[in-house]
C-alpha cells in the first residue's frame, strides 16, 4: 500500500462540500428478518472489506497552508472497533425507533481522525436486526459504494465463514457481474450519446487542467454549460430555507418492481419516469396540503448520473457520476400525463452532454479554496430544490454475515443548503423510496412518504389498458421444512413459496 496518495479533484470537491448542517455523507440502511451475529458481521468487514478497500483503512491528511489536494494516507492507529459498533433500539424496538437512531446517525458527522465510515449493527429489531452504514462521500459515489458493500454479501446463506474470498472468485458471483453490467451501462443509456460523445466527453474527463475552449467541445456542450449557469433560482417553498444539523429520513412500503415496469410500459416511460413522476405527485399533495400553491409549478431535481464507461468494472471507488437539473412538472394534477411530461424533458436530457459538463465542474471546484468552492456550491445549489437518486439493486435474495437480506434503503448526501433527498433503491423485485430532509423544514418526512404512495397509487389507477398490473409476491419465510420437520426460517425470493435451497427449480 503506497504511503500517501493524493485524492482526484472530484473526490476532495466532495470532501470539502461537508459542512455541519449538510454533510455530505451517504447513509443506508439494510433490514434482516433474522437477528445478526455481531461477530461474523466483524469478520465479514474484516475478511471482505479490508482486504480488497485500501480507501477503509486510510484517513485524509490536509495539505500545508492549504495548499494542493489532501492526500490519503494508512492510519497507523487504524482500529476496526472504532467504526463496527452495536447499537440496541429503545422499546418497542418497531421502524419508527429504527428511522430515529438512523436519523440521529445521519445528523452526526463522521470523525476525520479516523478513515471516514461507520457501521452501527442494531439489535433485536422486530425479531430481526439491521445495518446502518454511513459512507463519506469522498470515498466514492453511491453506485461504488453500494457495490462495495455488496461484494461483502453471499447468493447462498452457507458460504465460508470467515473464509475471505480471492478476488477472481468475487468476479464469478453471477448476481455480482449482473449488477456490474446494469450500472456501468447506465453511462451509455442515461446519456443516451453517439459513439463521438462517448469520445469527446471521456477526452474531456481524463484532461480536467485544459483551457474553456477545451471544455466547450462544440455548441451541446456550451448549451449544456449556459443551462446549468443561467438556470434562475428555483421557486421559493417550504422545501428551501435555512439548514440546521438535525434531519429526518424516513421510507416507503415496498413497491413491486413489477407493477411500476407496467406502469412504464403503458405510458411508453421507463422505470425511473414512473417513480420520478410519483415523487413529483407526492411533493404537489404535500404542499397542497400545507396551502401552498401549485399551479404551474416546477421544481428542479439534481439528477446523478453514472459516468463510466459501459462494461467497466467497479471495483474502484472514487466518484464518476455528473450531475443533471431535471424539472419536476408537480403542477401537473393528471398523473399519467405527468410521466409524458417528466418522460419528455428527461428524454432531451439524455441527448445532452449536461453530466459530463457537470463532473468537471466538479473536478474545477475540488481544485479552488474552500472559500471560493462554497460560493460555488451554493451558486448552484440555489437552482435547485432537492437531490434524487436511483441506484439498481441486485434482482434475487442475497445473504450478509449468513443473513438473508429482506430490504435495502440508502439516501445521498444534498450539500450545498439542498434541504430535500429522495433515493430510490430496487432490490429482489421490489422497489423502495426513501425520504431524508432537513428537520427544522420536512419534519415529518413521513407524511412525504405517505404523499408519494398515495400518489403511486393514483397514477396505477390511471394507466390505460388494464386496472391491475402484473403482482409480484413479496418476499416472506420459506413454507418448506427442514428435515428434521422444523419449519424453514429463510426468506422467499419474491413470487416464491420456498427459498433458493427449497424451492422446487
């Protein structure tokens, strides 16, 4: 391991974005029907992190002066009790108990002595148990760091204990290659560029130093340029204020992947048309419900957006993703036609260089004072009235420390005084949205989550063709029995009666 090496530009952007009342943390939460054994959960980060993440055993050393990048460098006091901790709920030990220790954890920083992540395993919740993990964004974006944290994860519940795998046997993990495929293809389909884009724009990435005519790379680019800096500030609503240090999050039921696909499908809109359109219904019922005018409203989103190449693995971290101003039609009552709506102005994004644009923006800011990247920031931030993520999850059941996996959540850090993140996370055929705001202007994240079911609800209602879409069973216990006649205590893959080991296939 080399003694020190500098962070890239985007990264110490990052870095620097985290302030106390916005920090740039990424937070996710991952919920098991079993309870967890704290000790192979230590050996599992012990055995399959650490080993293959260097970034996990490294703090950041500032420059002198403040002058150039931070560097990482090996914490020679580096000691893995400092960041795996157990963490036991207070009664009645239910979800609302759990979004509260998660929100109190999203609202405390993370120590810079130490290398900058946290796993807090909690105790007996609902029977179960759950992992809260908080990630430094400088560590990597939310596709890296998911991927990270799932290649610590088995496709069978009787994997090696603590046995770490060898890198060529993590490579093999089908469900693995799978997920690497679909995000590392998101550059290509978000995006949505000709074979000379791909060209031009990974030009411009690797060659963040080269003059503003290099940058422009034809009129697209300096469209691209001109939207994201003349872009007004976005409307005043009770979203946009003044930040405190105490935030709230808070998630949805499980949406079968399924019906939004239908959903999709009917109104010639993807996936993420489908929920993006929901969420923009559940902000207009929020405001309408809080006397807030709506007609004709817009409110732009900062839209991530994977930049790397198709096909390219992600055993990486560091940050690759630009950032997109998507404007949200929450004026429109009509919720099939809000897809049509939210569809078209995405659909003229992806035929943009807007991402690419934007991540050397970001690569600028990481190299410019602390000072002068603030009153970037929040240049930009203004714009702006929240951070939407969507991040693809792996399609079957995985298993962690021995544990089936029954849900994943994770929320995106918003600096820049951005009040309002809502991430999307699809895992084992079901969807789930998250909420985390700011306390002192969202503090009951939990009626925006209700806004934003009721809102699904409505749009499913309203998609021609038929009333109901295709249901997917959710994932439950096995209805098998062992051998020796005790029932099973596996999950069931979703639309299934039996786990992976019972199942009739």
């Amino acid at each position: 391991m080399p003694k020190s090496e500098p962070l890239t530009s985007v990264d110490a952007a990052w870095l620097h974005m985290d302030k106390p009342d916005s920090l740039a943390t990424i937070t996710s939460v991952v919920l098991f029907d079993q309870s967890l054994d704290f000790e192979r959960v230590w050996d599992t980060f012990a055995y399959r992190l650490l080993p293959f993440f260097r970034r996990f055993r490294q703090r950041i050393r500032e420059p002198r002066l403040g002058l150039g990048l931070p560097r990482w460098e090996l914490d020679p006091e580096f000691d893995l009790a400092r960041h795996i901790e157990p963490l036991s709920l207070p009664a009645p030990r239910d979800e609302a108990a759990l979004q509260a220790a998660a929100s109190h954890l999203l609202s405390q920083p993370l120590d810079r002595r130490w290398p900058l992540w946290h796993v807090a395993v909690v105790e007996r919740y609902r029977g179960g148990g759950a992992l809260i993990t908080r990630l430094h964004h400088c560590l990597g974006d939310g596709l890296a760091l998911v991927h990270v944290l799932l290649s610590m994860a088995d496709d069978a519940p009787d994997a090696p204990w603590p046995a770490a795998p060898a890198p060529a046997e993590r490579d093999r993990r089908p469900w693995l290659a799978r997920l690497t495929a679909r995000a590392a293809g998101t550059a290509e389909h978000a995006l949505n560029t000709a074979e000379h884009w791909l060209k031009d724009g990974w030009d411009a990435l690797n060659h963040p130093l080269r003059p503003a005519d290099q940058l422009a790379l034809g009129g697209a680019y300096a469209l691209a340029l001109s939207k994201l800096t003349l872009a007004s500030p976005d409307r005043k609503t009770v979203f946009r204020g003044k930040l405190g240090r105490a935030k709230r999050l808070a998630w949805s039921r499980p949406i079968a992947l399924d019906a939004v696909k239908a959903a999709g499908h009917a109104l010639d809109g993807t996936v993420n048309d489908v929920l993006l359109a929901a969420v923009a219904g559940g902000l207009r019922r929020y405001l309408e419900q809080r006397d807030q005018p709506v007609a004709g409203l817009n409110l732009r989103a900062m839209v991530p957006v994977n930049l790397r190449r198709p096909g390219e693995r992600l055993d990486g971290l560091g940050n690759r993703f630009g950032l997109i101003l998507l404007a949200l039609p929450v004026g429109v009552r009509d919720p099939a036609r809000r897809v049509r709506v939210l569809k078209g102005r995405m659909d003229a994004i992806k035929s943009s260089p807007e991402a690419l644009v934007a991540f050397r923006i970001l690569g600028a800011m990481g190299l410019t004072p602390t000072q002068v990247e603030d009153l970037i920031l929040r240049f930009f931030a203004a714009k702006a009235t929240a951070v939407m993520t969507n991040v693809p999850g792996p399609r079957e059941t995985l298993y962690f420390a021995g544990r089936p996996i029954r849900r994943m959540l994770v929320w995106a850090p918003h600096p820049g005084q951005l009040g309002l993140g809502v991430s999307i996370l699809s895992y084992a055929g079901q969807v789930t949205v998250g909420i985390d705001a700011d306390a002192g202007l969202v503090p009951d994240p939990a009626q925006l989550v209700a806004a934003f079911e009721d809102e699904f609800a409505a749009l499913i209602k309203a998609v021609p063709g038929p009333r109901r879409p295709p249901r997917t069973r959710a994932a439950g216990r096995c209805q098998a029995k062992t051998q020796a006649g005790a029932p099973c205590r596996n999950s069931a893959a979703a639309g299934s009666r039996f786990c992976r080991r019972h199942s009739p296939a």
